[in-house]
C-alpha cells in the first residue's frame, strides 16, 4: 500500500499535478498546504527511523554479547534454587543451548560452604540474600540477579545468545524486573518439596555438567570473589 502511495505521488509530481496543490488555495482553491503530503513525509520518516533502530541493533547486539563472555579458560559456576520450577527450566534450558558446555550448576542448598569460598556467603545458606538471586561466580567476580542471568545467557548458542544484549538496560531496570519475578516465582510457576535436578529431558546426559556436592575444588582463584 506504501508502495502504491509513493508511486502515485511520483506521478503527480512529475505532472505537476502534485506541485499544483501544495501551494495551497491561493493557486488551485484546494486544501490546506502539504495535505497530501504529509503523510507521506511521516511515513518516510517512521520507515527511516525503523530501519537505522534494526541497522544499530544489529551492529551492537553482537559487540555487547561478546563483552558478556569471559575467556575460554574462565569456568562459570551458577548457583540456583533447586526447589524453584522456573530455575529449573531456566537450567534445562541452558543445558540444552549451552553445548560448548561452558557453566556448571549446582542448588544453592547444597553449596553452601562452596559459595562461601568463593565469596558469595551473603547467598548461601544462612546469608541475608539467601534464595533472593541466582549467583553466577566467573574467577574472582559474583554476579547475581539479572547480571548474573544474562551473563550466562550470553554463553549459549546463536540465536538465543543475542538475548544478552537486554544487559545494555539500566541495571536499575533490569533488577527490578527480576526482584518482581523471583518475589513471586513460586506462586506463579510452582516448587518442589525438596531439592531436585531439572528433569526435562535431562536425564544422565548432562551429570558431568552439576558441581558435586563434595567439590569445593573446582575452580582455582587467585583471591576472595568480590560481589558486582
């Protein structure tokens, strides 16, 4: 329809048909000024403004993923609720898109000491934040709430990667999004009576890819982690 509308006013123009009636009553008793043409103009701009949001997004998206991505050597331990169906689909998922195998995940109930040594403590059993944020630890640096969510989206597979370029939100926005969602994570998508392992699908496959509950070895630091 766009199309047809641009190719009639072309016409006009090069008539001087069109010429004719955007000089007002004055020249051909017509309309006011620019009647016919101002939608167009609109219309022009709105597909400009479009197609430069897509060109920017596009040129961005890729650069800000890949500043989510820690080196190759860094692994990335997460930290979940292992009683909340939504962690659970959230792991089944990146156990799914994650094939590079990239993060390890373990319940926080059953890491507790483990979080505590890496510097996480105020998430773990008995902390002040416990259960309030999933904890993502890359070496020496803690992410939690959405930070540590997106940051591990960042690590799986295109497309679902690109994800991650909602991180260039305001973190202000972005957490309070995640508190409204993890106030109410049970209620609306339901928990388990004790600590599980996500079921869908997963079965033995991906048991190499859950921190043992006996490993606290199993990232090397060269200091305390410090929470961002």
């Amino acid at each position: 329809r766009g199309r047809r509308r641009w190719r009639r006013f072309l016409l006009e123009a090069s008539s001087g048909s069109c010429c004719q009636q955007c000089r007002g009553p004055s020249a051909s008793g017509g309309g006011p000024t620019g009647r016919r043409l101002l939608p167009l103009v609109i219309e022009m701009t709105a597909m400009v403004a479009g197609a430069s949001a897509v060109a920017l997004l596009l040129y961005y998206a890729p650069r800000k993923v890949r500043s989510l991505v820690p080196e190759e050597e860094v692994e990335s331990l997460l930290f979940y609720d292992g009683k909340c169906c939504l962690c659970h689909s959230f792991v089944s998922f990146a156990l799914h898109h994650d094939t590079r195998g990239r993060v390890k995940f373990g319940p926080i109930q059953e890491h507790g000491d483990l979080m505590k040594s890496l510097g996480a403590g105020a998430y773990a059993e008995g902390g002040d934040q416990f259960l309030r944020s999933v904890v993502l630890v890359q070496c020496d640096n803690v992410y939690v709430r959405s930070d540590a969510a997106l940051r591990v989206v960042a690590l799986f597979d295109a497309p679902y990667k690109y994800l991650a370029v909602c991180h260039a939100l305001p973190l202000a926005l972005r957490d309070a999004g995640y508190k409204f969602v993890a106030k109410w994570r049970y209620r609306i998508f339901g928990h388990t009576e004790e600590v599980t392992k996500p079921s869908a699908g997963v079965g033995g496959r991906y048991e190499d890819r859950f921190i043992p509950t006996t490993g606290d070895r199993l990232i090397p630091t060269t200091g305390a982690a410090t929470p961002e």
